[in-house]
C-alpha cells in the first residue's frame, strides 16, 4: 500500500487494488491551517470527530462512503473498527469525544488515532488489537504531545509510526509544537523526501521505524 500525507491528520491511503481511504480531510482555513484544498479522490472517509479541521468529508472529490463513530464498519469489501476515545484528558468534558480507526488493508493493520488527547487506556488497546502502521498526533495544544505520543507507542508497539498534526512550514499559524520535540534523540527516524511511502507487509522493519512526510497539499 502507498501511504501520501495530505497534511495535519489527513492521508490518502491506497491499496494495492486501489482502494483509497482518506483520514480526516480538513477544511483549508480552519483553525489557522494554511494546506489547500485535498484534491484526491476517495472510496472512504474517515472521521474521527467534528471540528472543521478534521470533518471536511463533503469536499472529498470522487463520492466516497463516509465511515463515522465507534462500532464496527464495512466499506469497500474492507472492515474498519471504530474505537471511541477522549479529545482531552477530562473524558472529552474540554474537547469532545474522539474516534479511532483501525482496519487490515493489504495484510497491514493500520491505526489511526485522529485527535487523541491522552495515552490509551487498557480498554482502548485491546479494542485497537495489533498495530503495524500507526498514525499519530504529536504537536500538543490540541491533542497528545511528543511525551505522551511516545507513552502511546510503547503501549501499542507498532513497527511503523507516521507523526501528524504538528506544525510545519507550510502552516506557521496553526498553534501547535512541531515535529521537533518528538524527534529529539530518537535513531530510528526516516525523514522522507517527498510525501508518500510504500509500505509492503513482509518488508515492515522488525523495530519501530519513524517515517516523517512531507506535506503534499
């Protein structure tokens, strides 16, 4: 499957069939952020929860079947689980609530995580099950920060973590940390030049691998 970061929490994920599942499409403008409008096609779109930075499902060219809440979902011939979850450390009392997806595409299990705004509780992890590729907010404010993105990957231990949602330099307003303080120290990142990855089921690295994207919109 390729992997293309749009921007913030948003990926065109497509498969080696050519499914291609869009993760919380934004709304150019909404809370600061600067990326363009998402030019792609979809079969499905993800929605982890309604605020116009992560809700812009209707914009989505291409007439894709929009996948919302916790449950499980069918689309597509694929099976996408719903995991409900918190916007913020206060049961969703600041931000609301938030949801989780995770499904099996290409032999892969993906996860991701939208707008978490706190490490996963045992409930949470079991739901979520195994983890390959994981989709993970990492600029603070609004969602988890780098401390509490890497209490999160240690609880689910995936073999590759994409970051989103953080400030990048084609959106300087939106008020949130960049990439930076989730990266310091760490070994084991790949900074990719350019904004997709290929990523194959049996060439998955053994230890967790860090792709950092550049985004495309």
């Amino acid at each position: 499957m390729k992997v293309k970061w749009l921007g913030h929490a948003s990926f065109l994920i497509t498969s080696d069939k050519g499914t291609k599942i869009i993760t919380d499409p934004y709304k150019p403008g909404a809370f600061g952020l600067e990326y363009r409008q998402i030019g792609d096609s979809a079969d499905i779109v993800t929605v982890s929860h309604e605020h116009d930075d992560h809700n812009n499902a209707g914009a989505v060219p291409g007439k894709p079947q929009i996948i919302k809440g916790a449950g499980v979902h069918q689309a597509k011939g694929l099976e996408i689980r719903g995991i409900a979850s918190c916007h913020d450390e206060c049961g969703g009392k600041e931000r609301g609530d938030n949801v989780i997806f995770a499904f099996k595409i290409d032999d892969t299990n993906v996860c991701h995580l939208g707008d978490l705004g706190r490490p996963l509780t045992d409930k949470e992890i079991s739901e979520i099950g195994k983890v390959d590729v994981l989709m993970i907010p990492v600029g603070g404010a609004f969602t988890i920060d780098a401390s509490a993105a890497d209490k999160v990957i240690a609880q689910l231990k995936p073999k590759v973590v994409i970051p989103m949602h953080f400030q990048t330099e084609r959106c300087p307003n939106f008020p949130v940390a960049n990439a930076d303080p989730f990266l310091k120290g760490k070994k084991n990142v790949k900074k990719v030049d350019g904004s997709v990855v290929e990523l194959k089921a049996n060439q998955l690295p053994k230890d967790t691998q860090i792709y950092v994207l550049k985004p495309a919109m």
